[in-house]
C-alpha cells in the first residue's frame, strides 16, 4: 500500500498532475450531456407542446444512460485504461446530439437523449477512478478537481446554450454541440493513454480497511447506492427545475440560465474545498456535512422566491452541496480494491443518476399536480434527510471486523 512518505512511478508526478487537467476538460467538454436538458426544456416543452412532466423525459432518460453507461464505461476502465471510454464517449456524445437535432417527436428526442447521458458518463465517472490511482497523500484534492470538470461545464455550457437556442434555434445548436465535443476531445486523448500505476498490496490493504466501517464490502456496496440516491433526488430539484421555476416565477428562463450558472460556479468551489476537508477529516464525515448544507439550502428555497433571494440561495447551494457526489469516488477507492475502482465507482454513480433522474421527473409531476414547486422542494428535502441519516450512521459504526462477502 502506497505510504504518505512512498511516491511510486507515475504516482503525485508532474504526469499525473498534467493528466489531472485533462481529465479536467474531459470533463467539462463532456459535462454538456447533463446541462443541456435544463436549458432547453422550456423551449422544447412549447416546441413539442408537452406538459412539464413530459418534458422532463429526456432528462430522465439522460440519467439512465449516464447511469448505466457509467458501470459500462467504469468495466472498460478497469480493463483497458482511460483513453478507451474517453474516445467512446466522445463519439456518443456527437452522435447524440447531431440525432437529437433531428428527432421529430418528444420520444425519439429523449431516446437520443439516453444515448447522450452514456456519452457523458465516460467524463466523470472514470475519471475521478482514474485519477483516484495516480495521487495517495492528495487523493481528496485531486479527485474533487477530477470532478469539477462536470461543474466547470455546469458553468460555462447554460449560459452559451441559452444564447445560441433563441438566436439560432435548439436544432443547430445541437448539431454545433455534437461536432464541438468530438474535435475538442481528440486533442486530449494522448495524454490518457498510459495506464494508471498500481501496487500489487494495494488490494489486500484496502479490502482490510472496510472494516473501520464494520460492514461487508457488498453491504458498504449497497448503503453507499442508497444515500446516492437519496441525495441526488434533492439535488435535482434545483438543478433540473430553476430556469423553468425562475419562468414560472415571471423573472424570465434567462435568469434562471444565469442561476444554474452561477450555482455550478459555486458547485466548483465547493468541490476543491470537499478535497482539502476530506484529505484531512475522512471522506464520509465531509460527505455527512455537505448533506447538512444541502438540506439547509433546500430549506432556504422553500422560504425565499424574490429574484435576489433566489440568485443567493442558488449560490449557496452549489456551495454547499457541489462535493457531495465527489466523497463517494474516495470512499469507494479507500474501502474497495483499486482494480475494481472503475466499476464500483460506476455502480454508486448509477445509483446517484437514477436518483437525479427520478428527482428530475418527480419535481415535474408533483408540479403538474400541484401547480408550484413548493411541495417539490419539501420533496427534496425529505429525501436529503435520508441521506443524511446514512452518512451519520456510517460515521458513528463502530469498527468491527470485516464480513467478507
């Protein structure tokens, strides 16, 4: 097992930082699967004359491919390094969004859509398990920066989206959008071909290490799966739903862009914190603490509705809940094997995803039902409150002796 005073070949080199910022723009290139849906939602809904709930389809079924895709991509990471998935979800993501363009009905778009979320799913998973193999003492840091690259693109892509959708139309931006992602990628796909470097006691040290948690790895499996869930159908509601709630509210969709924006930003900020807290305080109390702070912003939601308030509150929730997700890569790669990073890591963000897709599609019916979105967020509430009861208990088991399963 590598040691804080031991720096393997490859390990926390000047490589592995020069890799970390390309998996940086991997990810924010790709990172356009998940935020283009909450930017052209409105446009699509009145284009395809849906109700919200329907139109909020496609981003349910982008999830799901992002989701699924995630395990996928994370199998073929395992076996065969970086450069594969990156190059496939590449080509997913400009085949995607050049179909989506064409889609005549609501159905084919969201199938497309499902087909785009794969794409994307080689941009944030992977990469966070990746990167996990290349830094020991700055593992929390350098994952969560892996990660931002998802809200490095969260804040650049709303904001360019909601200028090119009405000045040329939802079509041709996504045509430009499908050809952007594959000629921005291929520059990059040089610098993840090497694979990640391994200790061969890696394993044994790290199965060993689940027994802090006293739970089988397959038990830790499924909890660290349920709180994803939980916690990411609190997040939706924000993330999927502000700009078609600021248009509801009469504040206009491109106020709503802007907080989305503005929310990601934050998101960014709050990620590279979560690093530096969880290098020093553990993975699972910082996971614990980011989802206080999400329940307290969702809270604030629920009080607030003013333009102002509302740009605040969105600025503190990407604050407060934007390393969450990230936690999950570092308990995996400090409780699992390295050799099953990539997939077991695939399999959490499944979990996250599927609970982002149904809170995506909940928000939306329990807005169709109710004509606001204030029972919604007491939705996402509740579920946060699940999430934060299985963090807490993660951080108060006591540290009994593995159950191998």
């Amino acid at each position: 097992m590598l040691t804080s005073g031991t720096v393997h070949a490859g390990v926390e080199s000047p490589f592995a930082w020069v890799r970390l910022a390309a998996a940086v723009l991997v990810g924010t290139i790709g990172s356009v699967g998940m935020w283009s849906i909450p930017v052209v939602l409105p446009t699509v809904q009145a284009d395809f004359g849906v109700a919200r709930a329907g139109a909020s389809i496609p981003f349910t079924l982008a999830m799901v491919g992002f989701a699924c895709g995630g395990v996928m991509m994370g199998r073929l990471s395992d076996r065969f390094g970086l450069l594969v998935p990156t190059a496939c979800g590449a080509v997913a993501l400009g085949i995607g969004f050049i179909a989506a363009a064409f889609a005549f009905n609501l159905m084919l778009f969201a199938f497309v859509y499902a087909l785009i979320g794969l794409g994307a799913s080689a941009t944030f998973g992977p990469l966070m398990a990746d990167i996990s193999q290349w830094f020991d003492r700055r593992r929390g840091i350098a994952v969560t920066i892996a990660a931002s690259g998802n809200y490095v693109g969260g804040a650049i892509w709303p904001p360019v989206l909601q200028h090119f959708v009405p000045s040329v139309g939802w079509r041709p931006t996504h045509i430009g959008v499908g050809v952007f992602c594959v000629l921005a990628t291929l520059p990059l796909l040089p610098l993840l071909r090497r694979r990640a470097p391994l200790d061969g006691d890696d394993s044994s040290d790290q199965i060993a290490s689940s027994a802090q948690l006293g739970l089988s790895p397959n038990a830790l499996q499924a909890l660290l799966c349920a709180a994803g869930v939980a916690c990411c159908v609190a997040m939706a509601m924000p993330q999927v739903h502000i700009v078609a709630y600021c248009g509801d509210l009469g504040y206009g969709v491109a106020h709503g862009a802007e907080m989305l924006s503005l929310m990601l930003m934050f998101g960014i900020v709050s990620r590279v914190a979560s690093g530096v807290v969880a290098d020093r305080i553990g993975a699972v109390a910082t996971l614990l603490v980011g989802s206080v702070l999400q329940t307290v912003a969702l809270f604030l939601y629920m009080l607030f509705d003013g333009l102002a308030s509302l740009y605040v509150i969105s600025a503190l929730f990407g604050l407060f809940q934007g390393g969450i997700v990230p936690m999950y890569a570092i308990i995996v790669r400090q409780y699992f094997p390295p050799q099953e990073a990539g997939v077991r890591l695939g399999i959490v963000l499944m979990a996250t995803l599927f609970g982002m897709a149904l809170g995506g599609w909940m928000s939306g019916v329990i807005f169709d039902l109710t004509g606001s979105y204030h029972v919604a967020f007491v939705n996402g509430l509740l579920w946060n409150l699940v999430n934060v009861s299985l963090a807490l208990w993660l951080l108060i088991q006591p540290g009994r002796r593995l159950a191998r399963v």
